[in-house]
C-alpha cells in the first residue's frame, strides 16, 4: 500500500534534477500513505516524472522498492495497492517460462505480467485493489489504471501545460503550476450526496480516474488542455447484466457452499503479508463474516477492533465483545469520547482534500487509529450491503415502483406547481416546524420518477426539500439515462447504483483516506471479483427472505457465529452528531454558518439558516444535511 504521484511538462523544459525534486515534493504530501520508503524517476526528454511512498506490506526488503523497472527494461511502474492472486500469476508465469526473481513482490510479478501478456490482458485477471502509473519507454505511453471496485483513488489533469495525477488531491497542489477552480456543479452534487460523483472532482479540470478504467497518454503530440477518453477493461454494467442472464441454479445450500467458498477464498489471499493483521469488528453482519473466516484460517488469535458510543442506540460494542469471545479473537475496544471530537473534526478536510459529508468518517478515523497501533493490514466488511440488499431503501424504492406513465406526468405537473415552500408555512403555530411542503414535494418526487434509480438517487438526497442551498447541473451515475443494467428487480437495480455511487464514491473513499491517512492498509474481502459476479447471478430471494436482508450472507455467518450473536435490525455505524451540533460543536457550527461566510461560498443562506434553527434548538433532526455544509464550509477555510 502506497501513494503515487507523477506528471508530465508538455514543454519538456524541465531538467532531471528538477523533475525529480518537484516530483519528491509532490510525493511527500503523501508521506502518511508510505512512511517507509520513497522513490522517483524522471525522464527528461519526456517531461514525465513518477514519485513513489512506500508502506512495505509484502515483500519488506529494498527488491521491493519504487518506482521498479520490468526485467526487460521496458517498463516503469508505480503502484498502489495489493494484487492477491499474485502467487498464482507468478506459478503460471514460472510454468511458462521460468524467471529469475529479484523479490517476492506483488508488483514485480505484476510487471512481469504485462511484459509477457500486455496490459490488455493483464487486468481481467488480476484479484487485487489499485491504482497505478505504468511507463512505457518503447511507445512512450503513460497509462493510468484503477482497479474494478475503486477501492483506491487516482486523481489527474491538466493545470496550465502541465498534466498532473496522484493518489490525493494534495499531492497535486504541491506542483508549482497548480492552478484551479472550484467546480460549482460538484459542489451542488456535494450538498446532495455527501461526495462528489466520479468522475468529478471539487475542482474543475481535475478528474478521478473511474474505476476499471484505463487512461493512455502518448506523450508525443500531447496538447494542454486535451485527454483521450478513459477506456473499460471491466465493465461493471454488461457484467451485470451477463449475471442476470445466467443465473445460479443451484437450491440453498449449495448457494450457501459456494458463498462460503468463493469468501474462504478471498480472505485467505488477503492474509498474506509480512506484517501483523487484523480485522474491524462489529456487531452485524458482514464483519463479523470476514473475522471468523479469518480467524479458521490463522495460527494464532486473530485480533478484532471495534469503537464503542455512550448511546446505547448507537452502540454494538457489547454485541462486538461477545462475538469476540465466541470466534477467539484478541479484541480491542475504543470508546468514542465526545472530548476529542473537535480536534477530528478539524482533521477531517486536510484528509480527504475535497469536501465529504459522511458522518460516520469520525468513528472510522478512530477505528483506524486504534487498530494502527496493533497492527499495518486490516480487513473489513463493506460491500456487503451493496451486493447481497442489505439497506432498507432498496425495499422502500421496491416499495414505490413501478409508476404508470400517467402518474408520474400528472405527479411532475403539480410538483412543478406546487408552491411547496409556501406549503411549510402552514401550521407554524404548531409545536413542530412545519413540514407540509417539503413532504408533498418527496412525496410528489418519488411518484414522478421516470426509473427506479431516480426514486433510489432521491432517497439519498440529504437535501431533499423544494428549497435547496444550493443548485447545479446534475452530474454523475444519477444524470446518465444510459448507466442503469438492464435487470428486472428493482432491488438488484437500486444495490446496482450503490456499487457504482455510494460504495466507491463515499465507503471505499471513507475506508481509504481514514486508514491511510494513519499509515494502515485495508482490505475488503467481500468486493473479490468472483464474490461480486456470484452476487449478482442470485435470484433476489437468497438475497431478501421474508422481510430478512442479506440472507445468504447470514446463512453463511450462522456456520461459524450462533444466530443468537448476531440477529438483530441494522445498526449503522454512526456518532451522536446530532448531539454534539448542539453541544461540543455548537460553536463551531455557528462560525461557519453566519450568511456572509455561506454567501462567500455561493450559498443560499435562507434555507441553512433554517435548519440549524431547527436543529440547534431541537425541533427537527437535520443532521446529514448540515453536515454537509458544515465539512464544506470547513473545507473552505483549510483550502
């Protein structure tokens, strides 16, 4: 696990020791996602320069340094992330042709891969999360690369003549020619979604490369300002739909067995490391599945990290400890303490680089902390809920489609009449502030969407009322017609949009920028790509059964967890922000939120204004909402 950075001077003006210094210089922002090592390579006649940090993972001798050079000299790689079917890569390439070996990296056998085979047909097979810059000296091509999920980050683009990329946003504001703009659609987009879709970025002209994508720069010809379009070497839709299509056919059991094979797989690749790992726990589902998957595959106790709140509602740190105790498990228990939350709080900006609303970034930040003091891998359990249902909303959109065509233009017409903002007035005598409008506006939306993404897309709207902070051109997923699967349940078409929003926009965002930013790696067993297409080739009654989400999932865990541990409704792993906006950080609310500094950032105050009254004084819960404004103003003042 590392950070990469690099760029390319299209006026090839730039001398070898000043390429490699502004590019140390950019690699140095990211110094928290490789203390161990550094590393760089400039080619002058080219312009480009690539900057390596290192978090020796696999293979902790210098044979695994960077940037590393194929055998044949052709190639130049930096590369962050894992590949975890790299054993099984460097047996078949050993099969075909033995090698000679400098090391046991990942990276190497990587780089012999696509020596041998070409990078085409090197990705397919790769099982692993990254983000990587490949040089090819004999085309004189830069190719860019992230993995299929997304669950590591690679930003690029053009800031005057120079073409920048890296892992954060940080590392390319470190280059002398850095110059941007705030985008105002990502902003709006922001407001609504807590992140800003891909791939978008705050800035304008800074891009996130999608994931599974490629982007192939030949240096010669290169004009400022122009990109060739990112290309697919896996395509998340038509895999879907090649699923759909050719459904698993086996009865309960035999799902539950492959299920369980297809995970025994996946966690046994990701326990190899030549450093000490562990496991977030907690008390649902999907962790608690990934731990004891592990621990039956470890000689040793496994150790287990869970963060627990004073709010019994918010709390599985009790269930946590008890699943602990059954599995065998080292376990460690944080409490968040309301004490150090302002000092996270103004952490959070400098972190993730770009404004991110997810509230539950405090409690992973501490989580992530906590286990990087035992530890320099971790597993967790996300992509669950995505890929097996395990989020109410997919019933409630389920719930609220199909539409007729009638319905849903005479449920456009009036929500485009209503005067919904006049609505809320009535009332206003009451002892709760007036709702009218905004319910019959989300009301009136969901009977007007035209799909069953648009009513998901609005379900996760945290501003969803007639009057917004903030407007903008729609981006992202939500705004393509085209994006959506052809699939005929409505389910597997809402955990579909999640896969390609929320998880690598917000989850995967969440897991990467809080781990690494405390020097620790995580992996996510469950996001494999042979677990993600066996996901999606099951009939929606393995997945949702008499009201039960992620069945098979539970199925599976029920093997190695008594049912007793671990049933019970689903808990999101959220912080009391909602009490600590009107205690601890009421202050610091406050100061961002006058009109003058909202104005300051395009914002309409009125409605902002309004929901922290209401919040503040505890007649209406608003707060994902003003979260979201919170961290973006917040990120402002940091910028």
């Amino acid at each position: 696990m590392c950070g990469i950075a690099g760029f390319i001077d299209s006026r090839r003006a730039t001398g070898q020791q000043a390429l490699e210094s502004r590019v140390t210089a950019m690699a140095a922002a990211l110094t928290h996602r490789g203390p161990d090592a550094d590393g760089c390579f400039a080619a002058p006649e080219s312009g480009l320069a690539l900057g390596f940090r290192r978090l020796s993972i696999q293979d902790l001798s210098a044979a695994g340094d960077q940037p590393m050079h194929s055998a044949d000299g052709r190639f130049v790689i930096i590369f962050n992330g894992e590949i975890y079917n790299f054993r099984e890569l460097r047996q078949e390439l050993d099969a075909q042709q033995p090698g000679q070996w400098r090391g046991g990296s990942d990276t190497e056998v990587l780089l012999a891969a696509i020596s041998r085979d070409g990078l085409a047909r090197t990705l397919p097979r790769l099982d692993g999360m990254f983000a990587f810059a490949l040089w090819d000296r004999q085309v004189r091509t830069l190719t860019l690369a992230r993995d299929p999920v997304g669950e590591k980050p690679l930003y690029y683009g053009w800031s005057g003549a120079t073409f920048l990329f890296g892992s954060e946003l940080k590392a390319l504001t470190c280059h002398p020619d850095w110059r941007a703009d705030i985008d105002s659609d990502a902003v709006a987009a922001y407001l609504q979604y807590s992140y800003i879709p891909a791939p978008h970025s705050i800035y304008t002209g800074i891009s996130k490369l999608p994931p599974g994508h490629c982007l192939t720069l030949p240096v010669d010809g290169l004009q400022p300002g122009s990109l060739p379009v990112p290309e697919p070497f896996w395509n998340a839709r038509a895999a879907a739909e090649v699923a759909a299509r050719n459904p698993f056919t086996g009865d309960d059991r035999e799902a539950a067995d492959e299920l369980e094979r297809l995970l025994q797989r996946s966690v046994a690749r990701r326990m190899i490391a030549d450093v000490p790992i562990g496991a977030y726990l907690s008390g649902g589902i999907d962790s608690p599945l990934i731990a004891a998957l592990a621990q039956a595959v470890s000689d040793h106790p496994l150790q287990t990290f869970t963060i627990g709140f004073d709010d019994p509602r918010l709390d599985e740190s009790e269930h946590a400890a008890r699943i602990a105790a059954h599995l065998g498990t080292e376990h460690t228990e944080l409490r968040a303490e309301t004490g150090s939350v302002l000092e996270l709080v103004e952490r959070m900006p400098v972190m993730f680089d770009e404004p991110f609303g997810d509230v539950s970034q405090l409690p992973t930040l501490l989580l992530a902390t906590l286990a990087r003091q035992h530890v320099t891998t971790v597993l967790t359990g996300d992509g669950g809920d995505e890929l097996f249902a395990g989020y109410p909303r997919y019933q409630s959109v389920a719930r609220h489609w199909p539409k007729n065509a009638l319905s849903q233009s005479l449920s456009g017409a009036i929500r485009d009449w209503a005067p919904c903002a006049a609505l809320n007035r009535i009332g206003a005598s009451s002892n709760r502030p007036p709702r009218l409008g905004d319910k019959l506006y989300r009301m009136l939306e969901d009977a007007a969407a035209a799909s069953p993404e648009r009513i998901h897309e609005a379900h996760m709207s945290r501003w969803r009322t007639a009057r917004k902070p903030a407007t903008g051109n729609r981006i992202g997923y939500f705004a393509d017609p085209n994006a959506a699967p052809v699939l005929d349940d409505t389910v597997d078409r809402a955990g579909f949009a999640d896969f390609m929003t929320y998880l690598p926009d917000d989850l995967l965002v969440k897991v990467d920028r809080t781990t690494m930013g405390v020097s620790l790696e995580s992996r996510i067993p469950i996001l494999a790509p042979d677990v993600v297409r066996f996901a999606w080739s099951l009939p929606p009654t393995m997945k949702i059964r008499n009201g039960q989400t992620k069945w098979l999932l539970r199925q599976v865990l029920h093997r190695h967890v008594p049912e007793s541990l671990v049933d019970r409704p689903k808990q999101g792993f959220e912080p009391p922000v909602g009490e600590w906006l009107r205690g601890p950080l009421r202050d610091w609310a406050e100061d961002l939120l006058t009109p003058a500094r909202l104005e300051e950032s395009g914002l309409d105050p009125a409605p902002v204004t309004a929901a922290w009254r209401e919040h503040s004084n505890g007649a209406r819960d608003w707060r994902f909402a003003l979260w979201n404004v919170l961290m973006l103003q917040a990120w402002r003042a940091a910028s």
